[in-house]
C-alpha cells in the first residue's frame, strides 16, 4: 500500500515535460469518433487453424456481437483477422466506427517516429483499415540490442502518429518502475495498459493504481493456463483455472460455465477481457459471460483462489535476456 502510495505520488508530481505540448495537439482522451472500447473482447493470438479460418472465426465474432478486436502484427495473422473483419461487418450490417480495433506494435518497430509509423502502416494495410481505435507497444522491449530498453523513444514515436490513424495509445506488460518513467519523462498517460490477469493473477493493488491514474485495463490471457503455447515444463501446478475446483464450484452454483466465470469477475473488475476461441459454441459463451452474476461470496472465493495458485504464465524474461515485470506478482 505504502508502495503505491509513493508511486502515486512520484507521478503525480512529476514535472510536466515539453511533451505535453504533443498531448494538447492530440487530445487522446476521447475522439469523438469512436465507441468507448467495450467490456468484452475477441482475442486473435494462436488463431492461427488456417486463414480461412482465422476469417471466418473473426466474422462469426463480429456477427455473434462481439464489438472488440484485439489484434497484434505479431500474431502475423492480420491479413485473415482483416478479411474477418470486413466480412462480419458486411454480414452484421455494420460500419466500422461500430467496433474497436486494438493493435500492437512489435519490437521490431520500436525507435524513431518513421519506424514506429512504419509499423502502423503495415498494420493497416494487413488489416484493410484506415484506423485504429488503440494501439499498443506490444512490450517495453526492443529486439535491436543497442535499445532494448528504450521504450521512452518509441513512446514518444507513437505520440507524433496522426491522430486520423490511431485514436488512442497505450502499453502492454510494463512495470511499475517503466510505468511511472514513461508518464514522468513524457507527461503523457497511456490510455490503457494491457496485461496478464485472471483468477491466478489477480494483482488487485496493481489494477488499484491503474483506477487511480485513470488508466483503463485489458485483461489479456483471461482463462490462464489454457492457452496452449503457455509452457508448464511439464509440470501440473497449477491445476488447469478452467478445472479449478472452486471455480467449478462457483460455476454450478450460478448455472454459468468455469470460463463465464473467470469472465465475468474480470467484467467485475471493470477490466476489459479479449478471449480467444476458434469454436462457435465457446465464442458465444463467452460473449454471454455478462449475464453470470456472481455475488460477494463467489467473489471473496476467487480471491481465494488467487492467493493459493497465484502464477504468472506470460514471461519471456529469460529468452529475451531482460527483466520484465520487477516489482509485480508472480515473478
Ligand atoms: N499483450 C500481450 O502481450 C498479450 C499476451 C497474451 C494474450 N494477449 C491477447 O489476449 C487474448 C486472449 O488470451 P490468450 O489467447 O492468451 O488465452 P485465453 O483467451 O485466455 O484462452 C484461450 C484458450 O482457451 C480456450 N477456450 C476459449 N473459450 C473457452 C471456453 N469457453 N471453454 C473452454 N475453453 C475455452 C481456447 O480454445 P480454442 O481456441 O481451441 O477454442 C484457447 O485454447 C489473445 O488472443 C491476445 O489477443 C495479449
Ligand atoms: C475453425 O477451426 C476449428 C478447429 O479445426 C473448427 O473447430 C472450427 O469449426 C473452425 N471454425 C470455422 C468458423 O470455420
Ligand atoms: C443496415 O443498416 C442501415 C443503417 O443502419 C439500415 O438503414 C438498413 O436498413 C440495414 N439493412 C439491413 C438489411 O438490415
Ligand atoms: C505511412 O503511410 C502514409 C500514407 O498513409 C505515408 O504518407 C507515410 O510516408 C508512411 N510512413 C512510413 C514511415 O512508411
Ligand atoms: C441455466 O442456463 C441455461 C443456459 O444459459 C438455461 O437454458 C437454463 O434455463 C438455466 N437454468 C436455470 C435453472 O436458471
């Protein structure tokens, strides 16, 4: 609590650097010409089955209801998620300004502002759009050796992006330290930061200060360990978060599915979630996760949960050869 307290403060009295003046001539807050980024989302990391797949998945969610995309160039599957994207709309009978587009640049992109636009416009033209409503740096971390950590410049690369291709800015998986950095050397907040949590990850004094700044949160990996390509090293713990005892518990009780659950206590949270599925019966479920109404117990139970199984499955530290995630949960 201490901790975030002196956080707080640190940011909040930050010096107001010239780069302000890059806020005041790109008011990111709230464009006038998009929807607010909803609740729910459509994940399309390891969606990947085929690209006809990947488009057809990416339709089926648009015309199941789902106003969310959440995209990346690292998934390197754009071009399907895009053809997706036309086609859901043009079955929905949709225009564009009805959804919310999020995009990442990679680190391969990171440094001076050509090579951040540079990305961005492979980016559009992957997904066939001519903007976006959120677009994060995918990590704090470069793969040019020489800036691994220069995450500053890239973010004040992307603050010079025009605003008629890019509505709202934000960042994935920073810590508290490359955080307040970012804000004090720059004066400008992220619209929203994207990181890993669910019922195992909770790291609720950390969403605490995200409240408090008025950052808002994408909880990514909502359903854990499901995600195949989370290497265990063979090992069983945790047990599977959508085969967690209490979790099915909660689940028979509010007649909703494990899946609805973890869910739902992220809707709870006033986080947005983005899973991902390529199957039709899972899509719909989860776009129906907001009618599981869970009640305090339930909830004071999952906290539970995350006290005893709490694991962070996200971290590529020590492929990358950098610390990621210092000071937060699970490392
Ligand atoms: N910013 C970042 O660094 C970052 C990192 C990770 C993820 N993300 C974003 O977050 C999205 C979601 O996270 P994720 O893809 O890691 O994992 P996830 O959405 O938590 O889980 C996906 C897995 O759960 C299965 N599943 C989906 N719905 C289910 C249901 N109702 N019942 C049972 N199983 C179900 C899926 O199976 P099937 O596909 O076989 O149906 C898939 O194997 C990603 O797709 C990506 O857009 C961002
Ligand atoms: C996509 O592929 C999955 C896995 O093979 C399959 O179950 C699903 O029906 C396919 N989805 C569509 C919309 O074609
Ligand atoms: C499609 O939407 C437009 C505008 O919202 C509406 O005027 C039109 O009737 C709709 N068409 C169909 C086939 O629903
Ligand atoms: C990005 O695309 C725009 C056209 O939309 C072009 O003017 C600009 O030069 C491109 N930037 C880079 C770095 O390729
Ligand atoms: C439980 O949920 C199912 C599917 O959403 C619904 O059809 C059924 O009526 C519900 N049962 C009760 C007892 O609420």
């Amino acid at each position: 609590m201490q901790f975030i307290n002196q956080l707080l403060l640190a940011i909040l009295a930050s010096p107001i650097p010239q780069a302000l003046s890059l806020e005041a001539q790109r008011p990111i807050a709230e464009p006038q010409t998009s929807i607010s980024q909803p609740l729910i989302g459509f994940g399309t990391w390891n969606l990947n089955v085929s690209p006809e797949n990947t488009s057809a998945v990416v339709s089926l969610a648009i015309q199941t209801g789902y106003r969310q995309i959440d995209a990346a160039a690292a998934y390197r599957n754009e071009k399907a998620v895009g053809v997706g994207i036309a086609d859901g709309l043009k079955q929905a009978n949709l225009t564009r300004d009805k959804i919310w587009v999020t995009s990442k640049l990679w680190n391969d992109h990171h440094g001076d502002p050509a090579t951040v636009e540079a990305g961005l416009n492979q980016t559009l033209s992957d997904l066939g759009l001519d903007y976006l409503d959120l677009y994060l740096m995918h990590w704090p971390v470069s793969s040019s050796p020489s800036s691994h950590l220069d995450y500053i410049s890239t973010w004040k690369s992307l603050l010079q992006l025009p605003k008629s291709k890019v509505l709202h800015l934000g960042v994935c998986n920073f810590s508290p330290r490359q955080l307040e950095s970012l804000i004090k050397e720059t004066g400008v907040k992220p619209f929203a930061h994207q990181m890993e949590l669910h019922p195992y990850l909770q790291q609720n004094w950390w969403l605490d200060l995200h409240r408090a700044l008025g950052i808002s949160v994408t909880a990514y990996s909502p359903f854990g360990n499901a995600n195949p390509t989370y290497d265990h090293d063979g090992k069983e713990y945790p047990p599977a978060l959508l085969k967690n005892e209490a979790l099915v518990e909660i689940a028979e009780k509010r007649n909703c599915t494990v899946a609805q659950v973890a869910l739902a206590w992220g809707i709870e949270r006033e986080t947005s979630v983005i899973p991902k599925s390529t199957h039709e019966w899972y899509i719909r479920e989860n776009f129906e996760a907001s009618e599981c109404v869970l009640e305090k117990k339930d909830l004071k139970a999952i906290e539970k949960v995350g006290r005893k199984f709490l694991t962070r499955f996200n971290n590529p530290s020590k492929p990358w050869g950098v610390k990621l995630f210092e000071g937060l949960d699970g490392v």
